[in-house]
C-alpha cells in the first residue's frame, strides 16, 4: 500500500503525465475510468527504479532476510500510526 488517498494520488498522476511518463485514455468499456498507463520513458524509468532496492539492501549491510523484516517492521509500523490516526 502507498498510504495515498486520492487527494493524494490525482497530483501525482498529474505530474507524471505532465512529465511525459504516463498518459491517460478513457475506458472504452466504461467511459467514468480513466486507464493510466506508462510511456516508454516511464517504462525505463521504472527499469532503473527496480534496481533501487537491491542497491537499498546492498548498502544497508543487512541480509536480505534482515532486511526484509525490518521493513515488514516498519510497514507495520505505518499502518499502526494509519490506524491510530483514524480512530
């Protein structure tokens, strides 16, 4: 989860748009969607992105198993405070 509301999300998408990293098309099915998919700039954008966490672990001098639970951790952790802050 990102932890985005829509408030949150809609900029976002509009800035990567705006950045010639996705586009937007209405649904042919469903006119009331809005189908967002990436560029091919996105798409080597996303190509690099997926090297982060590799290189996250790598320099974090955890293992892979310690690391992963630290951030399963953290993600718990975030959805506490999530939960907290609704109630």
């Amino acid at each position: 989860s990102l932890f985005l509301d829509s408030g949150t999300l809609s900029p976002v998408l509009k800035r990567l748009t705006e950045r010639a990293l996705t586009y937007r098309k209405r649904d042919p099915d469903d006119e009331r969607r809005v189908l967002i998919s990436l560029t091919e700039e996105g798409k080597q954008l996303k190509e690099t992105a997926a090297e982060i966490p590799g290189k996250l672990i790598k320099k974090s001098g955890l293992s892979k198993e310690e690391f992963s639970k630290t951030l399963f951790d953290f993600t718990n952790l975030l959805q506490q405070i999530q939960q907290a802050n609704t109630e």
